[in-house]
C-alpha cells in the first residue's frame, strides 16, 4: 500500500512544541509522536503523522488506520479490505477542533465544538468528521477539542466506501488520545454513538471495520443499539479466497454516472464468460463497482477480455483492484 508521495519528512527534526491549547500528555502518551519519522513505518501513516504535524504545529498521539470495508454476496455478511483510511489525533483542551486531510489541502478549518445546536460553517468535508466529533464530546470524549487529519489510501473512484472507515478512524483516535494512557477505546460504544450520529451510513460495513479478522467474515445479526447492551462475541466463517486459489478483485467502471450501470453489467457479463466464478457489489447501494471472485488462473484472461472490450468501444477501461480479505481498524502509532 503506497499513498501519493507527500513532503519528505528531515530524519532528525525536531517535534514542534506545544500549540497554545493543547493538552499535555507525557511522553509514553505521545507513541504517535515519532511516527513521521520511523522509517519502517507504513509512509501512508507517516505520511498522516507529519502532516497533522505540518499543518498544526504539534505531533499526533496517536495514529490509528481503519481499513475499507465491503459486502459479500451472502446477506448478513462484511469484511474488511486491505486498504486503511488513517487518521492521526492529538487532544486539546481551549474546546477548539482543527481539522485537515491532504485530500483537501486548501480547506482546513478550526471550528467551536458544541455539543448541540447548528453546525458551524465548515468546508463540506469537515462536516462529517464534526458531526463524530461532536457524537464524541456528547460522550464525554475530548470535550476540550481535537486537532485531527484524517487521509485515506483510496479514491472514491476506486468504488469501496470511504465514509464508513473514515468514521472508524476518527473515533477510534479521538477516543484515545482523550481516555487514560491504558485505555483501549470501546469499539463497541463507538458503533452506537456512530449508528446514531450517522443513521444514513453502513453500519454493516462500521462494523467490519471495528471487528473484522483476517480471512474471516463477520455475520451482521446484531445491530449496534442506541443504549449500553450485555456483551455479544462476534460471529464469523471462513472466507479467505488466497487459501482456495482465488482472487477477489474490485471491478470499477469510468465515464459518466448515468451510464455507469449498463457499462457495469456489461463488464460483469464479459468477466463471467472469461471465468469469473461470481460478482456482487460491496455495498447496500448501486455505484460504480462490484467485487469479482475468480480462480487465480484467470485472473489475467478477466482482466483482459473485460478491456478488450471496452477499448474496442472507444471507452476507459475499468479499474481493477486486488483485495485481501484483512484485520479490523488498529493503533499504528
């Protein structure tokens, strides 16, 4: 996984000191702090790390990444994608937020955080990650603020969701670097307070995301509910396509939206009859893309019949994406 390059973080830079509102925490509360400058790090997370830093003055506590999340063609069932959204966070505690994603380099903000009332004016990609911030607050977690970039590794063109991770990420950071030194964050409660927040996301993939397992599917039977309930473990069954000789791959069209579903059901035909064993999209709405299970032998015949095609009408050729069937959301730094 290689994000865009971003700028070159110095080797032996010094961190920033504090900005006026931060909230101090000891050094064994900053794991997030070095980071940028870990060279065996993921540079995705680096990446995520400095640029908090670069935008905001000061070092994140911690970095955390949520993987991309997806459906399987079986009703009731998600998994997560080897693919992370990051998100990297450091308390405050002047009731500010100041938020930023090198997906919108022009448009970071620093906002009020209220607990209630109209949003803030904000650029249209703070919204979201407000409004769990404010979910958060509500909680009790980081009433004081946030500094906050979040970055993810793929595209909305690629055809995953990205909103649903995202969501992950911020939670899971936010509640961090708010909670003691030992606290884990309770991904359960997290799910509720995001279900809640943000009724019209997917909460089946939100929850891959919290609680997915390499190889493995998770079997959606509860549903996260608005007030505290007993402990459920998890459900799982195998799906792990690599230990059967197969591959699952993204197939996302291009071109304009109101063809995008004709050219994908044409793709999808042409992949079949080159050997694609199924195809089902990853999420509960219509888009641009659907996840193709095919033998590995012809993993390149697919591929190849399905650009045929499309060059040959003078169209781009679909995007194609290998997927791994990962781990759920984790602490990077």
């Amino acid at each position: 996984m290689t994000p865009a390059s971003g700028p070159t973080v110095p080797a032996g830079a010094a961190a920033p000191a504090p900005a006026p509102g931060s909230a101090a925490r000891g050094p064994a509360d900053r794991a997030g702090g070095d980071l940028a400058r870990r060279a065996t790090a993921d540079p995705l997370f680096r990446l995520v790390a400095y640029a908090l830093e670069a935008a905001h003055g000061r070092p994140p506590a911690a970095v955390w990444s949520a993987p991309y999340a997806f459906r399987l063609g079986s009703p009731g069932l998600v998994a997560a994608a080897g693919w992370p959204t990051a998100a990297a966070a450091a308390p405050r505690d002047d009731g500010l937020v100041r938020l930023s994603s090198l997906g919108h380099p022009a448009d970071g903000c620093d906002l009020p955080l209220t607990l209630s009332g109209p949003l803030p004016d904000a650029p249209a990609w703070a919204v979201r990650p407000y409004t769990v911030l404010r979910a958060l607050a509500r909680a009790g977690y980081g009433r004081g603020g946030t500094d906050l970039h979040v970055q993810g590794s793929l595209a909305a063109a690629a055809g995953l969701a990205t909103a649903e991770p995202a969501d992950c990420a911020v939670a899971l950071a936010v509640a961090d670097v708010h909670s003691g030194a030992q606290e884990q964050p309770d991904r359960a409660l997290l799910a509720r307070l995001l279900a809640e927040a943000l009724p019209e996301g997917d909460d089946g993939l939100r929850r891959a995301v919290f609680f997915a397992r390499p190889g493995r599917a998770l079997l959606l039977g509860v549903h996260p509910q608005p007030k505290p309930q007993p402990r459920r473990r998890q459900r799982y069954v195998a799906f792990d396509p690599a230990a059967s000789g197969a591959r699952l791959v993204l197939m996302a069209v291009r071109g304009e939206a109101a063809d995008r579903p004709r050219e994908l059901a044409r793709a999808v035909s042409c992949a079949r009859r080159a050997g694609a064993l199924s195809a089902w999209p990853p999420g509960q709405r219509p888009g641009r893309s659907v996840l193709v299970l095919l033998p590995e032998a012809r993993l390149a015949a697919v591929r190849s019949a399905v650009a045929e095609d499309f060059r040959g009408r003078g169209l781009p050729v679909p995007r194609f994406l290998n997927i791994a069937v990962a781990g759920a959301a984790r602490r990077e730094g």
